[in-house]
C-alpha cells in the first residue's frame, strides 16, 4: 500500500465519521435520557413500595444542583417523620399579629420575658421552627402551619387565617400569655447516600410541575401544584403507606396535590438559568427537543410511568405552547393504557 492509497483510506474513513457522528448523536442523547428516566421512575417506585412495606411515608426529594439551582441531579430518599418537638420548660411564645415571638423564664425570675433577636437564647427557642412546619400551643387544639418570617427575617410567621387562635379548652389562658409550643416535623433525610443521575442528565426542575388541569379534566382555577417550580424549588414527593400521594412539599411547604405530576428528565446542556434564559447553543430548551423523556406521577394510584417527549405541533413556537404539549400527549398516553 502506498502513501497516496493510506491518505485516500484516511480521509474517507474522516469523512464517514464527520457524517455519522451528528446523526448518532440524538440517538445517544435520547438513550441516556431514557436510562435517566428510568432512575428517576424506579426512584419513586422505590419510595412507594417501601411505603406500602413498612407501613409509613417515604418520598423522594429532588435537591436543586448548587451553581445551577433549575436542574436536580441528586435523589434523596425521605422518610416521614410526624415527630412533635415539645418545648423545654423555661421556654415558651406568644404569637403577635401572626408573629411567634420567644420568651423565657430566667432563673429566679418572677415572670416571662421576651427574648431579644441578639440573646443566644433566641436561637434556641427557634430552632425547632421552619418554614412549611405546624405548631401547636398549649398542646390543644390544632396545629398552625409556619409560613417563613415576617418583613425583618427576625420572627416566623403563622399562615392566614390565624386570627382564631382561642384556646377555650385553657380555663387560664387569656390572650397575650405566653404558651408552650409543640413543632411537628414532616420529614427527615434517610441514612442512605443520594441516587445520582446518570452523567450530563438532569430532572429540569423549571420544567416539572403539575398538571393544568385536574383528574376531571377541569381547567385549574386556584390551588394545587404550580404547572412548573420555579429554580432553586426543592421538591418533595411524599407516598402515603396505601401507596398514593397526597402532599408534596416545596422548600418544605406543604401542598395539596389534586392533578397528574410531571417531571422533565433531560439533557444538562439544556437546562435554562435563574431568569429562564435557554444556555444551549441553539436556545432550544429540554421541553423542546425529542430526546427528552417525562416521568408521571398520578397521585390517586401512585402509579409511576414515563414517555418521550411530545412531537411538536407545525406552527407551535410558544415555549408554553410546547410544554403543554408535551403534558397533553403523556396525559393521553396515560388514559391510553389504562392506568
């Protein structure tokens, strides 16, 4: 073989590769979705199945990656805990406007004091609180849920209406006295590691979210799951030990779910940044692409299943437009096989 025939081999052999290589490469990208959305599905089918076993709540939660807060790469099993933290006896609160502000009896006091943000002591007496939490007073009656802290990030809230808060069962309380709390926490990470997705795959956060419409097919008016979270949203779904869902939690708040959830499983290259800016080359989010996949969750069943990506409509350039359907064609494919 001459020099001449070698270059001649080589070139063909550079030229049949500089082909190939763009039309395997969606064909790869839509195999490691796939493998991806599988992880994320066999997540939650995990979390369900120990839930039914061991008769509690277990869930999966979708921790937003640090420097890219719209995409998860992380799965953290979570376990319900439903443990009621008792105040200690020289701490209580009084609850002001919605405000929970901590007081404590010092030693050879005479009576309650309010503490100041800067005292060590404040720390203490909040530390059990959090957003998305409920607290109970005097250990009677109903638990309050904690809607983050007031305008000065200095006290936590009580969520509206918490103008009801009598305790006609207390003979001795009268309004303005300091109480005894008890916190009620939701959830609490299991021991094992975290479930990575696979490499240069992301759950896409600022693409997951609920269903525009209910179980009745009924267009949403008020309530429920956003149709997408927003980036940095740190995402829980809980399974109940029947094997449904009934609340998710978002950055520990608790919600109510009354629609189909999903969940986008897609390329890292296409994630968008905090303002929702495309950051892959040719702008095109993983909503609108085929190698995406989407990962269902119907919270009634708590039956789990997955479909590719919608093919787009002629015509369809709204992004919104594309995301809904992508949600209507894995709706669809749901009724279709008979879940």
């Amino acid at each position: 073989m001459t020099l001449v025939e070698l270059l001649v081999v080589v070139a063909i052999i550079g030229t049949l590769l500089a082909i190939s290589v763009p039309l395997l490469k969606p064909m790869l990208e839509s195999r490691r979705t796939s493998n991806a959305a599988h992880v994320l599905a066999g997540a939650f089918q995990h979390a369900r199945v120990k839930s039914i076993e061991e008769r509690s709540s277990y869930g999966i939660q979708l921790i937003p990656f640090a420097t890219a807060p719209s995409v998860s790469v992380q799965l953290q099993l979570q376990k319900g805990k439903d443990v009621n933290i008792v105040n200690p006896p020289n701490f209580r609160v009084k609850v002001n406007a919605g405000n929970i502000i901590p007081y404590h009896f010092p030693p050879g006091g005479t009576e309650w004091q309010m503490l100041p943000s800067t005292d060590p002591l404040f720390n203490e007496v909040t530390a059990p609180f959090s957003n998305g939490m409920y607290v109970q007073f005097n250990r009677i009656g109903r638990f309050f849920k904690i809607d983050g802290k007031d305008e000065t990030g200095t006290y936590y809230r009580l969520a509206a209406p918490y103008e009801n808060l009598k305790l006609p069962d207390d003979d001795n309380y009268t309004p303005g006295d300091a109480m005894e709390y008890c916190v009620r926490q939701s959830t609490v990470s299991t021991w094992l590691p975290p479930v990575v997705m696979p490499r240069r795959t992301v759950v896409d956060i600022a693409f997951s979210g609920g269903d525009p419409v209910n179980f009745e097919g009924k267009p949403k008016t008020t309530g429920g799951i956003p149709p997408h979270f927003y980036p940095g949203d740190g995402v829980t779904v809980m399974f109940t030990p029947a094997g449904n869902v009934d609340v998710i939690f978002i950055n520990g708040a608790e919600k109510k779910v009354n629609e189909t959830l999903y969940f986008c499983v897609g390329d890292w290259d296409r994630q968008v940044d905090a303002q929702g800016n495309p950051l892959a080359e040719d702008t095109k989010t993983n909503p609108e692409v085929p190698t995406t996949y989407w990962v269902v969750l119907h919270p009634k069943t708590g039956k789990v299943f997955l479909t590719e990506n919608a093919p787009i409509r002629p015509g369809s350039t709204s992004l919104v437009n594309k995301l809904h359907d992508a949600r209507k064609f894995a709706r669809e494919y749901f009724f279709n096989v008979g879940y």
